[in-house]
C-alpha cells in the first residue's frame, strides 16, 4: 500500500515538473 502511495506522489510530482519545464520552454521561445 505504501508503495503504491510513494509512486503516485513521484508521478504527481513528475508530472508537475513536466508542467514547469513546458512553461520554461514556451518563455524561452519567446
């Protein structure tokens, strides 16, 4: 069960520096 918790708090926080990186980005091409 923990485990399970563990890896979707790691994809919630993968998928927030996704997010980030793509705001990077669309500044950069700017």
């Amino acid at each position: 069960m923990n485990a399970i918790k563990r890896i979707e708090a790691l994809s919630e926080n993968d998928r927030q520096t996704l997010k980030e990186n793509l705001e990077k980005e669309k500044n950069n091409k700017l």
